[in-house]
C-alpha cells in the first residue's frame, strides 16, 4: 500500500515530495491501483523511459482500443478526443515526425531571438500596472498574460478575442487530471467545440487573407505537401496556446512562493549573486509545475526486475526525478546557483517541449523585471493550492509592493 501517495489530497498536493521519498525508497516502480498505473518515480528511469520507443503517448497508431485491452472512450466525450488526439503531444511517428517538423519552424532559436523585444516590453508593462497599484494577484496580473499574449500573437490571433483563450485552455486542460469526473469532461467538451469553431474560422480567414503569423505559416506549408489537414491545424493551434502557457504561468508563480519561503535565496537573487537564467532552471526543477507525464506501455518493458505488460500504463513522476538524491546533491534544497542540473521539466526525447526556449524567454523576463521594478515584493497572505496535482499551481498569489 502507498500510504503517502494521495494526489486528491490537499496536503499531498500542496506538498508531494515527501510522498515521492517514500516511493523512491521503496522502489523503482509501483502499482498504483486507484489509477490503475505503474508509477515511476527514479531520475535515471524517468529519463530512459522519455526516450524509449517501447512507450508513446498514444496506441491507437499501432493498436485499436479493443487489441490494447481498453475501453473506449464515451462518444459524448468525442470533440475532446478528437481534437486531443490530432495534436503534437499526443501523437506518434510519423504523424508527430510531420507536424513537429513544421511547427519546429516557430521555435527556432532565430525565431524566438525575435520576440525577445516583444516579451520584454510585455513584462514590464505588465509589471509597471501592478506596482502601479501597489500590488494584487500576480497570476492574473503578470504571469497569465504574458504567455497567453505571446502565444496569441505567434498564432495571429486578434487581441480583442484573446480573453476567450484561457478559459478554453483552462476546461481542456482539466481533462489531464487523474481520473477526471463528468462535469470536467462536460466543460472540456464544450470548450473543445467552441475553441475548435473558432479556430477553423480563423484559418479560413487566414486562407483568404495571409499574414505574418503561424497560422499562416501552417496553411502555407501545407501547400507544400507537408499534408497537414485541417484538424491537425486546428489541435495543434490549441496545443500551443495549451502547453504555451501553463507551465510558465505555474512556473512563474510557484517560483515566486518559492522564493518568499526562502528569503536568503530571494535577497540572493535580489543583489544580483546568481545568473537569473540559472536561478530560473533551478526554480523549474525545484518545484515542477508539470508533475507526472503518462505513457503507454507498447511493447513489454522491464523496469527494477518488474515487468510492466504491453496495455499497461506508466506515470513518470517529474516531481520526484527532480528530487532524486541519486542525480541531485542536497535535492531539497533551493540552490539557485546550481550548475549541475538536468531536470527534466521540459521531457526529453521525441516529445520534448519544442516551445522550452520560448518559455526560458518569459521566464527570464518576467522574474527580471519583478526582481527590478518591485524590490520589495512580498506576499499579502498564504495562497491556496488548486485541485489539480498533474498541472500544479496556486489558485492565486496575492502580493503587495
């Protein structure tokens, strides 16, 4: 029995790494039964099993639900799947080979040197409102709107339709939790047919009047031959804004707590000791905004003498590998000037984030300009955590200048 491994536990939410020291402990896998998953909490397998060909994200390019041993999915829950489905991150060769080929066009390190003015000035009009008002919810202040406006204009996205994009995201995203109930799938469902329609829209605008945008970008290389179809643009548009977004909003404001539970570190930072992108690597590793990442078993697999069968599925523990003593030295403490640090926030192998440097970007920039522009920031009271465990962050982060 894993006594300590609870993820609907406020408490384990709030605080999961002693539970992953006990998993760790205990072994290099576990069955865990009220998700029916093996549960992998190690570096070294974390790390391996991202990169092995034995797993994927998806089956169906190799099994039917009924071959696998699995039930499919309700067809009220259909929109969902579909636009799911067709997406980067839940795809496999040579579907994902194709599309992450051509979306890879968007992230190169030219591309995203190119948007280093643009997010810079974002922050810091971001923060010179919040200090302007002697503070407030830094999540909805500062660390939402900078992602999400970003994303939004790499997409073309027009800045009177962007209040719509988060909320869509949100009720999606809920939909990643373990064993998610029939009101998140409701909301994720509507949010799929309304974010679905808007975006054909879009694209059929785009079709008849090209711009300087990714959308448009997605519809010219498809006259290419690179054979992307009209729902591949449509999922892979909301995976971009989807997983564009939410680890840096998390990342920005669990860092954040972080740091003012740590104040030796955050007056560290504050007179300028450490490299800020190195305080920011160590910031994602220390508390992981994306906690587990699920593969299925496609071929038998063996991890610590366990065999894991082929219908299986796998949760590998980010959280936990970015604890692991046997990679870190002293994994719990806050060192951001750590150099030695290959955590793994972003994934690794074929489904490695393609938007991290992007991500490294707002990041940089908006601890930058909070760290410059409110030298005395400091929390107004202790925040919530919100209920999801897989996509981790705080229901709000109230501050004050």
């Amino acid at each position: 029995m894993l006594t300590s491994f609870d993820p609907w536990a406020p408490g384990f939410v709030a605080d999961p790494y002693p539970a992953y020291a006990e998993l760790r402990a205990r072994g290099r896998v576990h069955w865990y039964e009220p998700t029916r998953q093996y549960l992998v909490p190690h570096h070294a397998d974390v790390s391996a099993l991202l990169r092995d060909r034995r797993l994927g994200r998806t089956y169906l390019h190799r099994f039917t639900h009924e071959e696998f041993g699995r039930t499919p999915p309700p067809a009220a829950h259909e929109p969902f799947h579909v636009l799911n489905g067709h997406g980067l991150l839940d795809l496999e060769a040579p579907d994902h080979t194709r599309i992450r080929r051509l979306v890879a066009k968007a992230f190169t390190p030219r591309t995203v040197e190119r948007l280093v003015p643009v997010v810079e000035r974002l922050a810091a009009e971001l923060v010179d409102g919040l200090v302007a008002d002697g503070g407030g919810d830094l999540l909805t202040r500062v660390a939402e709107p900078l992602p999400v406006a970003v994303i939004a204009e790499m997409l073309g996205i027009p800045a009177a339709d962007r209040p719509l994009l988060r909320p869509w995201s949100a009720a999606i995203c809920g939909m990643f939790e373990l064993n998610p109930d029939e009101e998140t799938a409701r909301r994720a469902v509507a949010a799929s047919v309304e974010f679905s329609a808007y975006l054909r829209e879009l694209i059929a605008r785009r079709r008849q009047e090209p711009g300087d945008d990714l959308v448009s970008a997605l519809i010219a290389a498809h006259g290419e031959g690179d054979r992307l179809t009209g729902q591949e643009m449509v999922s892979t548009c909301v995976l971009l804004l989807n997983a564009g977004h939410e680890a840096t909003v998390n990342t920005t404001v669990n860092g954040w707590w972080t740091l003012f539970r740590h104040p030796d570190r955050l007056a560290e930072l504050r007179a300028g000791g450490v490299p800020l992108s190195t305080a920011v690597e160590e910031l994602l590793r220390h508390d992981t905004p994306l906690q587990m990442f699920e593969r299925w078993v496609l071929d038998d697999i063996e991890i610590g003498g366990v065999t894991v069968p082929r219908g299986s599925e796998v949760a590998l523990l980010f959280g936990s590998a970015n604890r692991d003593p046997a990679r870190f030295d002293h994994p719990d403490r806050l060192d951001l000037a750590r150099a030695d640090n290959p955590h793994v926030s972003f994934g690794a192998g074929v489904h490695y984030c393609l938007g991290a440097p992007l991500a490294r970007l707002e990041l940089t920039a908006t601890f930058r300009e909070l760290l410059r522009r409110a030298p005395r920031l400091r929390p107004v009271e202790e925040p919530r955590w919100r209920p999801g465990y897989v996509i981790r962050g705080l229901e709000e982060l109230r501050v004050t200048v």
